[in-house]
C-alpha cells in the first residue's frame, strides 16, 4: 500500500522505482542496467558507489570486474562518475521522496555530481510522510539530512521543465525487501562527541558518520 | 506617481515576452497549485503557519539565542548582526582569512537584500550564482523580477545569447540544450570554489539546523563541495520546533510551484567532513536589518509570518501584467512592496505601493495568512502621515467631506458633462482626462440621483424596515439600481428607508491612506443610518458594504480613535449586502422568484470585495438561476476587473489591460448577459463592452432579479 503510494508519486516526478525481494536479484538487475546505460572504465562513464549495507556479504571484487565500477568514494571520482549508486534509508509515500543521513560527503558525492543516481532502498524503510521521519531522525544524530524527490529539474527558461540541471538527471530507486532498514540511532547525542574524523574515512561527525546505512 | 516609475510600467506592459510568459505562468499555477494542494486542508494547514511563525516573530530574540546555542553547540559559528554593513564586512573577513579566490552560491534574497555579490565582487572575490535563473541575470546584468523565478521576464532567445557569448559558440535556442550548457559551465566552477554562500528557508532554533530546498540541486553542492559554507539567514526563517519543518514544507513547494516538494531538501546542523576529512567550516549569519523593529509593529508583525513562497505574485493580477522590475530591486510583489518599505526604507515604496488594487487574490493564496492589502493600505496611511496627500487629492477630499458640497458638484457635473455624454455615457473627456476615457466609457452622471427619484418612489407601510446604504455610484450614475432594490425588498416585506444624510462611504479616501477624511466620512454615515430604528442596512455596492460591515471600525482603530467604535459595531452587526439578504428572504419564503422560466444564458463576474472579503458567491448565482438563468462560468471569474475605484483613473495603463482580459473571459462565454453585484464592476465593464461594441448586455444582480419577481 506505502510502496503503491510512493510508486506513484515518485513515477510523477520523473523516478524510476523498481523492487526486488532479494539482493541478488537487486544486484542482478543493476548490472545490467549499467552495462545497458555504457558502462566502461573511461571518463564519464564510470560508476561509484558509496559504502553501505547492501554491501555486506557481497563480494566486491566479483562486481568489479565490471570495467569502470568502483568502490571508494573521492571528490576526483565523484566528478567524473556517470552513475552513483548509493543506499538510501527512508521513502516517504506522500511525496515520492528518499531520504538519508547524509553526513558522510561521499553519500552526497555519488548522489550529486553524477548523471544518473541509484538509490537502493530497504522496502521496509518506506515511511507514510515527513512528519514521520524527522520524528524518527534528529539532528543530533544527522547533521545532514537530505530528502530527494525526482531528478534536478528546472524550470527557469521560459517555465519549460528540463530535467537535470546540477544534480542527477535520472533517478533511480531500487527497493529491496530483504535489505534491513536502517537501525535506530544509539550513538552519541550531539554535542557530546566532536571530534573530526581521521582523515579518508570522511564519516560523518565522528563516530555517527559510521553508522551511515547501519549494520557495522 | 514620478514619470519615471510610469515609464517603467508602461514598458513592462508592452513587452509582449514578460506579459505571455507571467499570464501563461499564472494561469497555470493555478491549475497546478489546487492540484498540489488536494485533499489537504489548507486552511487548517495554514492556520497552523501562522500560529508557529506568528510565535517566531513574538519571540525573535529568545529564538536567536536558542537558535545560536544549538548551531554552536553543533559546532557552527553563528554571527548575529541588525547592520546590512556587518554582514558584508563579516564574510570579506572569513573570506579575506582563509585566502578565498572564489565563491558559489545558491539562491538567497537575503544577499540580495545587502547586494553582498556587487561588495565582494568590488574586493576582488569572484562571485558565481548557480541557480540557473539567478545565473542567468547575473550573465545579464539584471536583477531578478521574481522571488522564486529570477528569470522569468526573460526568453529562451535572449537566455540563448547570453550562453552563447558565455561559451563562444553560437547556440540555438532548445532549452533542454541550454541548461545542459549552465550544467556543464558551472560544474568547473562547483568544484573549483573556496566558499559556498547559501541563504536558509527555515531556521530551527531547537536544533540549530537550517533547512534549504532546491530543485535543481546546487545547494547540496555548494554545502557540499567548498570547504567553508557561510548561511545568510534573515531572522524571520527562525521557528522554534524541529517538528515545525514539516509544516512549512508541506506548504512552501505547493504554494511556490505546485509542487509536493522540491527535489532536493537538505536539513544541516552543523558542520561535516569535507572529502580530505578536515571539518567544514560553516558560518550561520541571523541578521535582523530592521526584522525585530517590524515584529514590534503591532501592524506589520503579521509580515514576518511570510514563507517567501511568492504565491502572492502568482495570483496577482497587476504582477503578471507589470512583472517584477516595476516593483524594484530585490522583493518584488505584494510582499515584496511591503518588506521593500521596511528592509530599504518608507519612501521606496511610495510608487510601488499605488500597484495594489486592492483586490485581495493574494489573501486567499497566502500560506501565512497575511492581510497583504491592508498591510499595503497601511503604507499608504503612514504615507500621507508622513507626507500629506498631494494637493489635488486634498482639494477633492475636501469635496468628499462637505456632503452638500461634493452632492452639488456631482449634480453640477451631470450638467456639465453633457457635452462629452452621448447616451448613457461620457465617451471622450477633453485633454489629460482622456486617459479616463481610453478603452472605457465612463457613465453619464444621472439627471436626476437615487436621492430625488427615492421621493416619488410609493411604498406599502411595512413592519421590518431597512436602510437604504446607496454609495454615490447608485446614488448618482446608477439610481435604477437603487429602484430595483426597493421593489425586491417591498416584495418580501420590508420597508426601505432613505437617510438623506449618508455620504460618501470613505472608500477613496482610505484607499488613498486618507484615514482622517475616510474617519470623517464614517461618522457622518454612522449617525445618518443608525438615525431610525431598521433590522437592515443594506447596500449593493460590495465596497460600501465593507466599509459599513469593517473599515469604519478598522479606520477609527488605526487612527486610534476609539469614540465612535461602538456604534461602528452596531451599524456593521445591521450591515447586509444585497444577494445575501435576498438569499435569505427568497429562504424564509417571503419572497418568490418566478419559478420555470427559460431566460438563457447568463454569466457571473464576481466582485473582489463580495468574493473575497465579504465571503458571498455562491448566493447571487443561486438566486440567478432560480431565476431562470443558466449560469455559464467565465475563465477567472473571480479576478478583478481593474476598477479598483480611483485606480483605473491613476494607473490606466494596468487597468486598461485587465479590463480586457476580462472582456475577453466574458465574450469567450458566448454568454450575451453578465451580471455583478458591484456597481464600481458594472461601471468598468459596461464601459468595456460599450468602446468594445460586443452585444453583451451588463447588469448588477438587483436589477435582474428585480424583473423576474412574482407578482
């Protein structure tokens, strides 16, 4: 019902949704569509994807030999990636948005600069509406939380809708029902912890950056 | 008006690009913005808005402080300042500290409010807009005329040779291409800046979070890729509750562009890691420039409950003719006039403020519940306060308060106009008064006024009694209108009375900032109808039935006048308009239209002040189909028809082009009969039609009704 709603929504502005029950089939069907879109180790071409926990148990090296998909997120990559992959935590059925802790940059990277952003989503972190989430999400444990609704759009010329402007141009949601929702937050409240993180991990405020997609 | 402000609206509404591209705008965001806002009860939802940001303005201070505790607590250094002068300063300094060749910004009227691009510009730093339409008037060397659309004034030929100089390669003019070009030209520069600037469309004091939405998503980027990120924040955008954001975002992208939400929503509390793992540094400016000073305004307080959705300009009917420019530099529209009087100054807004027509379309839209046009007619008061009226406005209130002087003069005038008059109207007026005439004939001044004709009238000796509220246009252009009001009300038994001492309702004057003249004007008739002993005062005029019903009371309350208010509370409690008390007679049984006629096709204009403030339309369709019409709806039957009393005689060149449009909705109906309930509308639109030559007859309601009555 949730997952009609946001379907729905989201296929009005302009997303792509698809679910799967299990990762592999998710997986499965990712590569080929990156493969189908001209994936190819060359500028442009690549694609990145950021840490998260649909990653656990699955063997990136058997991915990669995919040419061009990469795994360890910087700025020089993100700017020459044509696709981004990362997990989102939460859908709101209302809008057709996604939502997540973005504190950790290389989240916002992927899903920013490149051409085409994937999200893949646990089924059951589909939520009724905003009000739902920021009850479940506080600022003390995200410092950056960014809801998306559809591609970049515009309509500045003449009010025409374009379609991908600074960010993404295609937005594509894969859920995944066996993928875990996000875990509910345990760590340190803000103000209470700090401290930058060591460079190259680039998580999040401290200790809260690692909990980005959960399960570590 | 200077000639100069005059100028500049005349070129606005000759300019065939800004005038498609706003009414193609407006009329589909209409459509779409219903559509954003189905099964939501916006009343409610807005009810809710105004009550939390209402408290946000009471408690500015207390939730600056909150606010800063939380952010810095985050760890973002939070610099609060009243001085437009500190905030520049302050940025050159951080930008000066840290070695900054470069900044992005995302969209913020806050900035252009303090002109921080031309500052830092001036001190060397490189200064790029990235929302594309911010980006392309800065490519053009303009200034946005819209809040939310920058560049809406402009075409996608004109948006084209700016690109074109841009990347030295001639470009066509295929939209989709040029945005792919401000993609690609940006992009370098995104990732090459040492400062991002964005602006905040909420601040929330119990989390010291800022909230920014976009749609095309370089606010993600420019909180993203710089390694400092400076916030400017006027302290209006502060609530109190996190919970609070998802009010404000529920109703700010469906009043802004009809959408549910905008594509991007970034919620920062501080600061996060940049991609080398260092912090970001970031920077939250609240900056008051006269923001607190409002909030102490028992007046213009409700100002801060704004969202800058500018859904206010959407449905203006005067903005999508005249665009932005007309209206100044920075906010432009209804709100835009009023924040212009306050964050420039007073005196800016002495043009800009006479656009309002005072139609009251932005009242029903306004997220915030603001009374936009009182807050504009309160301008005008302080205004003429400050400065006095101009003197030929003095010498005519003079008139309108001499009654016997000002009803000689109009009688003199249906003498006097006689020459111009050709039938029922006066066609051509000699010299500069032929402006009144253009696109319009205005009505002969009667032979003989209602007052006189009220005489030979015979009534039946009735129970209930009524008093008779004419309003000078009844009075003296329309007393046939006055005989249909009595007729009716004979028939459902009430006797009407005449008070031979009413005046002018104040209207003009108030309309005009003239509170003491409309305050004046108000005694006068308040003693003249609470005179008898009458269940009604009813009038057919919807203008004067609001002046009766609430601007007496509102007028002596702004002047602080309290004498008066109580018996300004009895004469509004006895106040009725025409439709509604017929309505009311037509249900009780007393009166009885003649039932199964066929009398064709009709279609119904309704009048901004029964509409809108008087809150009456359904009545006047109802009692016309009862009637025996068929009511066919016109596109927009609500909008103004450009009357606005004295304003289609200052600004002619808006009225004129409204009055047309209106035509135009009319005739499309195929309807050969309008009816209204205003004799201000009938006056603007019979005088349309007429210099038009389409054979549509105008009427108001009453005298409609009055000839379908059972005998």
């Amino acid at each position: 019902m949730l997952y009609e709603q946001f379907k729905a929504r989201a296929e009005g502005v302009s997303a792509e949704v698809f679910k799967f029950a299990t990762k592999a089939e998710a997986l499965e069907h990712l590569i080929v569509f990156l493969r189908t879109e001209g994936l190819a180790d060359t500028p442009q071409a690549t694609a990145l994807w950021a840490e998260c926990s649909f990653l656990d148990g699955i063997d990136r090296d058997a991915v990669a030999v995919n040419a061009g998909l990469k795994f360890g997120v910087t700025r020089e990559l993100a700017a020459h990636a044509r696709f981004g992959i990362s997990q989102m935590e939460w859908a709101l059925a209302d809008t057709g948005s996604l939502a997540q802790n973005s504190t950790a940059i290389e989240q916002r990277l992927v899903s920013s600069l490149s051409t085409i952003h994937i999200a893949l989503v646990p089924t059951s972190g589909i939520l009724p509406d905003m009000p739902t989430l920021l009850a479940k999400v506080h600022p003390g444990d995200c410092a950056y939380l960014a809801m998306i609704t559809g591609p970049s759009r515009t309509a500045d010329i003449e009010r025409v809708l374009t379609i991908g402007v600074h960010g993404p141009e295609r937005l594509v949601i894969i859920f995944v029902n066996e993928l875990s929702g996000p875990p509910l937050p345990t760590s340190p409240r803000l103000g209470e912890e700090k401290t930058p993180s060591p460079s190259g991990g680039g998580l999040g405020r401290g200790k809260n950056g690692n909990d980005m997609g959960g399960n570590k | 008006m200077g000639n100069e402000f005059k100028e500049s609206i005349t070129k606005a509404v000759n300019n065939a690009n800004l005038t498609g591209a706003l009414g193609k705008f407006s009329e589909a965001y209409k459509v779409n913005r219903a559509k954003a806002y189905e099964g939501i009860d916006f009343e409610e939802l807005r009810g809710r808005i105004a009550d939390l940001k209402g408290y946000a303005a009471a408690h500015l201070d207390q939730l600056s402080d909150e606010f800063t505790r939380n952010a810095e607590a985050a760890g973002a250094t939070v610099f609060r300042t009243k001085d437009p002068a500190k905030v520049r300063e302050y940025i050159l300094k951080i930008a000066q500290d840290n070695g900054v060749k470069t900044v992005i910004k995302s969209k913020s009227m806050a900035t252009e409010e303090i002109h921080l691009n031309q500052y830092l510009e001036k001190a060397g730093i490189e200064v790029g807009e990235t929302d594309l339409g911010e980006w392309i008037i800065q490519l053009a060397g303009q200034t946005p005329s819209h809040m939310v659309m920058p560049a809406i004034h402009m075409t996608k030929e004109e948006v084209s040779d700016l690109f074109s100089k841009e990347v030295n390669e001639r470009l066509t003019s295929d939209i989709p291409r040029l945005v792919k070009v401000a993609r690609e030209q940006l992009r370098p520069t995104f990732l090459a800046a040492d400062m991002g600037i964005s602006g905040g469309n909420i601040a929330v004091a119990e989390t010291g979070s800022i909230v920014l939405m976009t749609n095309e998503g370089n606010a993600r980027l420019v909180t993203s890729l710089p390694k400092i990120h400076i916030a400017l924040v006027g302290i209006e955008k502060l609530i109190e509750k996190y919970a609070d954001v998802a009010t404000i975002l529920k109703a700010l992208p469906r009043s802004a562009t009809a959408q549910l939400l905008t594509s991007y929503v970034s919620i920062i509390t501080g600061p996060t890691p940049n991609s080398d793992g260092s912090m970001k540094d970031m920077h939250i400016i609240l900056m008051d420039n006269r923001r607190s000073e409002m909030a102490a305004d028992p007046k213009f307080k409700q100002a801060l409950q704004c969202i800058r959705c500018a859904s206010c300009l959407n449905v203006c009917p005067i903005f999508r003719l005249v665009g932005g420019h007309v209206f100044g530099k920075v906010y432009t529209g209804g709100i835009g006039t009023i924040l212009t009087a306050w964050f420039d100054e007073l005196k800016k807004s002495e043009d800009i403020q006479g656009l309002c027509i005072q139609c009251g379309a932005c009242t029903d839209v306004c997220p915030g519940k603001i009374d936009i046009p009182e807050l504009i007619m309160e301008i005008r008061r302080r205004l003429v306060q400050d400065q006095g009226l101009p003197l030929l406005q003095k010498t005519i209130y003079a008139v309108v308060n001499n009654r016997k002087l000002f009803h000689g003069m109009l009688r003199a005038a249906s003498i006097a106009g006689k020459p111009f008059a050709s039938g029922k109207f006066v066609r051509h007026l000699p010299l500069f008064l032929a402006d009144l005439t253009d696109g319009r004939s205005l009505p002969a001044i009667a032979a003989e006024p209602f007052r006189d004709r009220f005489k030979k009238i015979k009534q039946p000796k009735l129970k209930e009694k009524a008093a008779f509220y004419a309003g000078c246009l009844i009075d003296f252009a329309y007393p046939e209108m006055g005989e249909s009001l009595v007729k009716i009300l004979n028939k459902g038994g009430i006797e009407v009375l005449f008070p031979e001492d009413q005046t002018c309702c104040g209207a003009p004057a108030r309309y005009n900032g003239a509170y003491e003249v409309a305050a004046s004007n108000a005694v006068d008739n308040i003693k003249a109808l609470l005179r008898e002993d009458v269940t009604y005062v009813v009038s057919a005029c919807p203008t004067c039935t609001v002046a009766l019903d609430r601007e007496f009371i509102t007028t002596f309350e702004s002047l602080g006048q309290t004498e008066w208010i109580p018996q300004a509370k009895i004469l509004a409690a006895k106040t009725v308009d025409l439709s509604t008390l017929v309505t009311k007679l037509v249900a009780e049984g007393r009166l009885t239209l003649k039932e199964g006629r066929k009398l064709g096709k009709i279609t119904y204009h309704d009048s901004c002040h029964l509409k809108r403030t008087l809150k009456v339309s359904d009545q006047p369709r109802e009692l016309l189909q009862k009637a025996g019409y068929e009511v066919t709806e016109m596109f927009e039957c609500d909008t103004c028809c450009g009357m606005g009393g004295s304003y289609s005689m200052k600004l002619p060149e808006i009225s004129a082009p409204i009055l047309q449009r209106k035509l135009k909705n009319i005739k499309d109906t195929g309807a050969p009969l309008v009816a209204m309930d205003c004799p201000g509308c009938v006056m603007q639109i019979r005088g349309g039609i007429d210099q038009d030559g389409a054979a549509i007859q105008v009427r108001h309601t009453v005298e409609l009704l009055a000839e379908q009555l059972e005998k």
